[in-house]
C-alpha cells in the first residue's frame, strides 16, 4: 500500500470486486500493467496480491475456513443443486460445524456453529452462489407434468455426459434406488373368524400402539435387493434388537424411528458401500434417491465421493411415477409383512428379481428411456 502524506488517511481508489476482475483478467492471459490501466489499480498491488494469493484484503480477522475449505463448499453446493439436492442456509451451517468438529480450530462461533453473520459474508466472499427461492412443487398428481420429468431426464443425462459418467447407464448392475418405507410393529391382519353374531370381537397387540420401525432399501436394477438398514425409534440399544436383525444388515436407532444425515452415512458406508465391493461391483456406481434432506449433507458428499457413489435426486413428488421401489417393490413387501412380521422371509417369499427389473423399466431408469413412463399418472 503507497505510504500516504503525513496527517492524511491512505483512501483506495478501486474496490475489492475491481481487484478480484483484475487478478482473473491477468490469469486469464492479460498483461499486469495493462490490468492495472484498464481497472486503475497500482501494478504493485496487483503482483502482491497474486503472490501472496489473498482471499480478503479488507481489515479485520481472518476467515475461519481456508479458500481451499471455502471453495471446496462452494463446489459441494453447486454440484448438489445440479444433481436436484439443493442445500439451504442452515445445512451450509451444520456442514461448517461438523468440518470445525472433526478439524478443530480457534473461531468465535458457538459450538462451532457460524451464524447469520458469517453466513452473510460467505455469499459475499462466493458472489458466483446466491440464495434463491426453489420452486415450488406440490405434492399434487396434476401439478407434476410429462414436461417436468421429461426436462429432468435431460438435465441429469446432461450431467452425467459432462461428468463423463453417463456409461454407467448402460450397466444394471451399477444402477441402483434406495427408500426408506415404515412398517407398524402391529399391523391390522384384516378380518378375523369369530362366532357368528358375535359383537365384541378382539385381538391382542404384541407391540405399542402406533410403534414401527424405518427400514432403508436398496435395489439394483439387475434385480437385486442389497442388505437393509433397520432404524428402531429407541434410545438405546438392546441385545434382543440387535439379534432379531440379520447380521449382514444394519441397525441404528434414533428417537423418532426415522432417518437421520448420521444414519444414512452410517448405512452407506457401513452397509451399502462394503456390500458392493463383495460383489465385485464396478465403481463409481449411481444411486437414485428422493430429495429428502436426510439423505445428503457435505459430509456425506465428500465421502460418497471417495467411495465412487454418485447420488442424484429424483424430481420432488415424483416417486409413483420415477421411483423403482415405489412402484414395484414397496407394495408387495407391504403385503407380505402384514402376513409374516419378520422382513428378511417377506424379502425371500413376496418379491424377486424380475419385480425389480420391471420397476426400473417402468421408471425409465433402466433402460434409460423417459418414453417408458406411464406419464398418465401425472
């Protein structure tokens, strides 16, 4: 910075947003001096800047995370939104406290959660994101349309061609929806023998009222059914529990009953990830999913990202129609459960493989085909 005349304050004559055009301008190919001529900056300033490869030159603290930490959010966020998980402020927040948690550094937030102002900063810091209003999409048959999911097939054929991952397509074995579906601990059997007028017939419960579990599948499109994850709504863990569920499956509680970021990372790489690799199945691998907010965070991202699993978000409220296990699975997995209540025999007696196979053609998920779609269900 130009020393100043005694008595007086130094006052910049550019802004930071000018410096930020003129250091792209030059790594783009323009000559320092003449980036400091056309955006009226001293050439000193400009070569300190580079050099030294400053995120923020105004006065005041540093930035908690590095650029290298901020930008690697940045990309989390825009490769979300393109793959239809669109992230809100309060999970680039959680994200943030979880990255302080497992890398530990000296920050003003509370329990390493930023707030309002850091958040503010962030997208001031990052102008190529803005917060924006989604689009709403009713839950409604008639508000989603043949023209929005056959705009969704291209959007997502157009990002795996770009992302050079659009072979995968061609390979049932590498394609696969996962769901998570309630089951009642005591569902209603249907009708019952009694005597013949009879008025007050029972039937005792041998669970809660109301009491279910959460189980997460997933399915190929060969047809196969990879182990579940079997979520109990308890606190803690009880030897009986764990036993009563196969030992390749996984099991997790929480007090709900219902899925969890936590969970779904641990299903995935403790339960979904290792079993893939015992088959022998080729990375990466595309798992088609809802957009529910359990199923990704930046933790999540950047480990499904290690182990060569591509998440993508089927089109909101679209499941009866794009999704395998809504359309073919769930229902005779239901039936059977009413009728047995020990999930891995219904697994075994009420579907097979070429249930699967159809449900994936239906959707046009394999083969890759939107003209497969049933599109009078919208």
């Amino acid at each position: 910075m130009p020393k100043p005349p005694t008595g007086k304050k130094y006052d910049k004559k550019y802004t930071e947003q000018e410096l930020m055009l003129a250091i792209a301008a030059i790594k783009n190919g323009m000559p320092k001096k003449e980036a400091a001529r056309v955006f009226n900056i001293p050439r000193a300033t400009l070569q300190f800047r580079i050099n030294n490869d400053i995120v923020n030159a105004k006065p005041g603290p540093p930035t908690v995370l590095t650029k290298v930490e901020e930008e690697t959010i940045v990309e989390w966020i825009v490769a979300s939104s393109k793959k239809g998980f669109p992230r809100r402020k309060e999970d680039v927040l959680h994200s943030v406290e979880r990255f302080l948690e497992k890398a530990p550094r000296p920050n003003v937030f509370i329990n390493n959660k930023p707030g309002e102002g850091w958040y503010k900063l962030f997208l001031k810091r990052h102008p190529d994101i803005s917060s924006r209003t989604a689009e709403a999409v009713t839950s409604a048959s008639a508000n989603v349309s043949e023209q929005n999911i056959r705009k969704w097939f291209q959007q997502i054929e157009n990002l795996l061609k770009e992302e050079q991952l659009f072979e995968i397509l061609s390979d049932p074995n590498r394609i696969f929806n996962g769901d998570e579906t309630g089951f009642q601990l005591c569902p209603k059997q249907g009708k019952v023998l009694a005597q013949k007028g009879a008025r007050d017939v029972y039937e005792v419960d041998m669970a809660p009222a109301k009491s279910s579990i959460t189980v997460m599948f997933t399915f190929s499109a060969s047809g196969t059914i990879t182990p579940s994850m079997v979520i109990f709504p308890l606190k803690r863990m009880r030897d009986e529990i764990r036993e009563s569920v196969p030992s390749h499956w996984g099991v997790s509680l929480s007090e709900t009953g219902w899925m969890t970021y936590k969970i779904f990372y641990q299903y995935i790489t403790n339960v979904l990830h290792p079993y893939l690799i015992s088959q022998n199945v080729v990375f990466p691998v595309i798992l088609f999913l809802d957009g529910h907010r359990s199923h990704i965070n930046y933790e999540l991202s950047i480990k499904c990202k290690e182990l060569g699993i591509v998440l993508i978000a089927l089109y909101p409220n679209s499941t009866r129609i794009l999704q395998p296990a809504d359309v073919a699975a769930f229902r005779p997995i239901k039936n059977g459960w009413r009728k047995a209540l020990i999930l891995n025999i219904v697994l075994e007696k009420h579907i097979n493989s070429q249930v699967i196979k159809n449900g994936f053609r239906a959707c046009g998920l394999y083969p890759w085909n939107a003209d497969a779609i049933n599109f009078s269900k919208c």
